[in-house]
C-alpha cells in the first residue's frame, strides 16, 4: 500500500501516512483536494484531489473576487506584502520595508513548498502576488526616502 507524505502550511513534509490516514484527515477539514501530497520515494507533490487512489474531492469553486483578496493556499507573508506594497505607494514609510521583506519571506515559502516543482506545470500560487509587494515596497520605500529628503533639504534652507 503507497504511503504519501503532505506539505505542511509552510511546505515542510509530514508523513508518511496510508491513503486511508489522509482520507480521514480530509474529513476532518485538516487537509483538502489543494493540500499537496507526495507518493513516498517520489519528489514530485501534487494536489490531493489528483490521485485517485486518495478520494479527495477538489476544492469546489468559489468566489472570484474573495479568492483574489484573500486566496487560499497561498501564503500569508505573500498575500500581506502585495496589499502592503500598494499601500506604501501612498501612504509611504513604514509599510514599503516591511512589504519588501514580507514578499521575500513569500517567496522563500513557496520555494520551499515545491522544491522539486515540475516546470511543465502551472507555477505555485502567490508567486505574482510576492512579486507585486517586493516591486511596490521597493517603489513605496524609494517615495518615503525621497520625501525625507526633501523634507530634510527644505529645513536646511
């Protein structure tokens, strides 16, 4: 009988557990049909609801606009960095930093929760979404500096 182990919310590997452990997990709304899932001696992880053996439903559809606010399965550090970037255009200092970071953390995350990722699939989610707070965060940093500066410039004269 194949033994799977799941990538855990930050993408470390638990396991190895039988197909009936992980249908029982599923049941108790501890894993789902996106919850990754690797065959053991295999490196490649795919979503739950793929392997039939499993019997894991896929996540039913949603709503879009909720799924693109909030979405599921992405990691937080990403999904917190894109919304911090865009606001660090505006409102500038602190936030651009802080979203800088956050994106890089994001990104580390899903590098992590696929290392062995099959490039003929679609890419992890919130690769964009870490992307848009590190680009936004650098933009919304460089706007608070600039700002200081000329602040700092106009007391000197």
């Amino acid at each position: 009988m194949a033994r799977w182990y799941v990538a855990g919310p930050n993408g470390e590997p638990h396991g190895p557990y039988d197909a009936d452990s992980l249908r029982g997990y599923a049941a108790e709304g501890r894993i789902d049909g996106s919850t990754r899932v690797c065959v053991e001696g295999a490196t490649t992880w795919v979503p739950a609801s793929s392997v039939d053996d499993l019997g894991i439903a896929p996540l039913p559809a949603g709503n879009d606009a909720a799924a693109f606010i909030v979405p599921i399965g992405v990691p937080v550090s990403a999904v917190i960095s894109c919304w911090m970037g865009i606001v660090s255009m505006i409102v500038c200092f602190p936030l651009g930093p802080v979203a800088l970071i956050l994106g890089i953390v994001g990104l580390r995350t899903i590098k992590r929760s696929q290392p062995e990722a099959d490039p003929t699939t679609s890419r992890p989610l919130g690769i964009a979404r870490a992307w848009i707070g590190i680009i936004t965060g650098s933009i919304g940093t460089l706007i608070a500096v600039a700002f200081v500066v000329l602040i700092a410039i106009g007391e000197m004269t």
